[in-house]
C-alpha cells in the first residue's frame, strides 16, 4: 500500500511511504520523495525495494514523526467479543455526543458512516493510518479498534500509542497458526505488558498477565473495579453495575452472560475515558442493536439466532444464554485451520443440544466430509444415543433440515459464520449467507 503524505506534513521532502517492495517509482513517486516502511512482514523483501529503487527507509516508530494523530486510539483484544464490544464503546460515544471512527471484523466506520468494507480484523499498519488520518479529517475525537493475535504477532500495531487497552477473555483459537495454546495465552498477554499504558482487564479471566500498574478490571464473579452486583439473563439482560460509590441499573435487549460481559467492557471504558454519570453511559448502551452475525434473531418465533461462535468456548457461552430452552445446533468447522478444535465442538454441542446438525463451514481445501466426522468422533457413544445427530455437508440443507423440524418450544442457533456472506469451497468462493439460507426455509416452513 502506497500512503499519500502531501496533505498531513509539510515539513520533509518524504511525500509517500509504502510497504510494498514491488512499488514502481515515477515521476511523482520517486525515490527522493517515497520512503519504504520496513515491518516485521516485509523486511525480507528489503532487498528487493532497494533494487526497485528505494533509498529512504523508515520503521514504524518514524511513523510519528510524519503524522500527528492527535485522537484517542482504544483497542480491543480477546479470543471472543472484541467485535461486540468495540462496537458498543462506538455507539455509546456516538450517543454521548463524540465523534468516534471504528475499524474491525465489520469494516471501517465514521461517526455512523461505513467507509471500508470488511477485510482483516486488524489491517496493515499503513492501512490503520489511512484510517486514522481519514477519522482525523472528519474531526474524531475517538478511533475504536480490534486488535488481533495474529496482528500483534506480526507487530501490525508497531508504534501506535493507546488510549486505552481492553481484554476480553483468553480461551483458545488460531492454534493451527500459534501452534500451541501457551504460544496464543502469551500473545494476547504481551499486549498488556507495558506499565505505562492504561489496561480494562476481565477480572474473571483466568488466563490474563498484565502488568498491575494502571490497570482496572471489570468483573461479574470476581471482586473488580467495575462489578456486577446482581442481574438477569432472562429474555434479554438486566444488570446492576457498580463503580465505586455510583450504582447504576442496565436493561438490554441482547442474549447471554457473554454479551453482559461485552456490554460491562463496553460502559467501563466509557467511564474512564470520559467520566460521564455511569447510569447515562448505561442508557446509551440500551439503544445498541448489536452487531450482525453476533446473537442475531432472525426470527422470534420460532427462535432462530445466527451468531459467529467457532470455537468451543464460543460455543458455550452461546449455549448457556438459553438454560430455559431446548436446543438444536447447526454448525461446522473450517478448513485449514486447527483442527484440534473440531472434535471439542462437537463435544461442546452434545453437552447443550438436543439437535445437532453438523454440516460444512469453509472447508477449503480439506474433504467436507473428514472435518464433519472428526466433530462427531468428539461425541461419546452415550451421548449419540441420546440425542438427534445429524450429519449433512450441504449447509444450507442442514438448515433446512433444522428449521423444518424446529419446535415452539426451541431454539435454533446456527453457527460459525455469522454475518460473513460467502462460503469457501476448494479454490472456490460462492456466495452464502445463514441468514439468508435461514429466511428462505422459514418462508416454505410456513
């Protein structure tokens, strides 16, 4: 990617920097006024920009001497929920009056407008700094980001200062990439390492390690800065929060302790970022949505909920918001990625379901079949025997399947993709949508 500087600085000869060695020098981009930004991800190719032309390279710490942000950058991080939160701390400022940009899994955001399309949940550095100077020209007070593992691995955030940094939970993803869980807990943990930054913690995930100094820490089971007093999950979330001698009540119209958990992280921050009364800041949080592909109905009755979860602990805390329900499950796993995840899926939902419905994620290159039977080697022969287990490869028949035998008194949570729209099959991307797929079998239900 090639970033413009004309605009932002007028005090150096350097007009563009790009990460790209492949950049072909011209006339207006040429080697007195183009530097190449060398990154963990392209300093093998540092070679071939100086044969391409280059002669200024800068790293990412030069970045702030070319740039003045002057905004607040908030990150999220989190095996689950930074999608959720982020976009609650996004609606809530918005509501409050503030003028915030949003960049994540959903795509690019600007005081209520969408800019950029999804892409990864984290981009490249040069990419989050376009971002940031186009929320800067539209007089942003506040950049509300995800931050991913794999991004702070391969320093995608490299020498951007934070406002605030927040965890959500550390459970276990993206093995086939950290290799092992350790590897993964001690990426997520590294971000919140540095005594300087200011740090909103989950009080009650186990795995965090931060550093103790400017830390606060929200919690519901454990003693915490911001702390749940008491609450409901009962068709939808009522909750009484605490921040020292200022109590406030919430009600909103999302499912589960996960998203109460969200929503906490959400109002925290908020908190410390602006000091409004904690019950405004609770109000506000009552007119989000939610996010798409995130606990979404699709349909009240029957219940049919669409939602991202696509590791075991997704999987559960999904399940857990519906105690007073039976449950059927449709859901798969992707293909080339780690697959020691696949048979603790189906693990997971013979727990919780009455009905599972096992069908294809993205399969990719794998065989749709072989990723489907190793969720359902996870099930113990106890348990099939019990239960409605259903093995089909065609997902948007294993959700016909599932509408078309749902009963009043269940829920059908369909799950994996969420809001994503497409399906990748061998070197193949075909449009799918569960939504979709779920409002065409409920029309020939009825």
């Amino acid at each position: 990617m090639r970033y413009n500087l004309d605009s932002n600085f007028s005090n150096s000869h350097i007009r563009f920097i790009s990460d790209d060695s492949r950049e072909v020098l011209s006339n207006e981009c040429n080697a007195k006024n183009c530097a190449f930004l060398i990154t963990k991800s392209n300093k093998c190719y540092l070679k071939n920009a100086k044969e391409n032309g280059f002669e200024i390279f800068i790293t990412p710490q030069d970045l702030k001497q070319f740039l003045d942000l002057n905004l607040k950058i908030i990150a999220i991080t989190g095996t689950n929920g930074k999608t959720t939160t982020a976009a609650m701390i996004y609606s809530i400022l918005l509501d409050l009056g503030y003028k915030v940009a949003l960049l994540g899994t959903r795509g690019f955001f600007i005081n209520g407008v969408k800019k950029r399309e999804k892409g990864l949940t984290t981009p490249s550095l040069l990419e989050i700094y376009s971002a940031i100077t186009e929320a800067r020209k539209e007089n942003c007070t506040y950049f509300v980001m995800e931050v991913s593992s794999h991004a702070i691995v391969q320093e995608r955030i490299e020498g951007l200062e934070f406002t605030l940094k927040i965890l959500t939970n550390i459970t276990s993803d993206h093995l086939d990439y950290h290799k092992t869980l350790e590897n993964y807990i001690a990426t997520k943990n590294s971000f919140f390492l540095s005594p300087l930054d200011l740090k909103l913690i989950n009080k009650d995930e186990p795995n965090a390690r931060y550093a103790l100094q400017k830390a606060i820490t929200y919690g519901i089971e454990s003693p915490a800065t911001f702390q749940v007093r008491a609450y409901s999950l009962k068709d939808g979330i009522t909750a009484q929060i605490a921040y020292g001698k200022e109590e406030s009540s919430l009600q909103c119209s999302l499912f589960g302790k996960h998203n109460l958990y969200n929503a906490l992280a959400a109002i925290s921050a908020v908190k410390l970022l602006e000091n409004e009364p904690l019950q405004e800041i609770c109000e506000k949080l009552e007119n989000f949505g939610g996010v798409l592909g995130r606990m979404q109905v699709v349909s009240q009755n029957p219940l049919i909920i669409v939602d991202f979860a696509h590791t075991e602990d997704g999987m559960e805390k999904i399940f857990q918001s519906f105690p007073h329900r039976k449950i059927a499950v449709v859901f798969g796993a992707g293909g080339d990625r780690d697959k020691t995840k696949r048979p603790k899926m189906g693990l997971c939902a013979a727990k919780y379901a009455q009905k599972i419905y096992i069908t294809s994620d993205n399969p990719r290159s794998e065989i749709p079949s072989a990723i489907i039977q190793e969720i359902f080697n996870g099930i113990p022969q106890t348990l099939r025997e019990k239960l409605e287990i259903y093995l089909e490869e065609n997902r948007a028949k294993a959700i016909n399947m599932a509408i078309s035998a749902l009963k009043s008194d269940e829920v059908l949570l369909i799950l994996g993709k969420g809001d994503e729209t497409y399906q990748i099959i061998g070197d193949s991307t075909l449009h799918f949508d569960d939504t979709e797929e779920a409002q065409k079998a409920l029309a020939l239900k009825i």
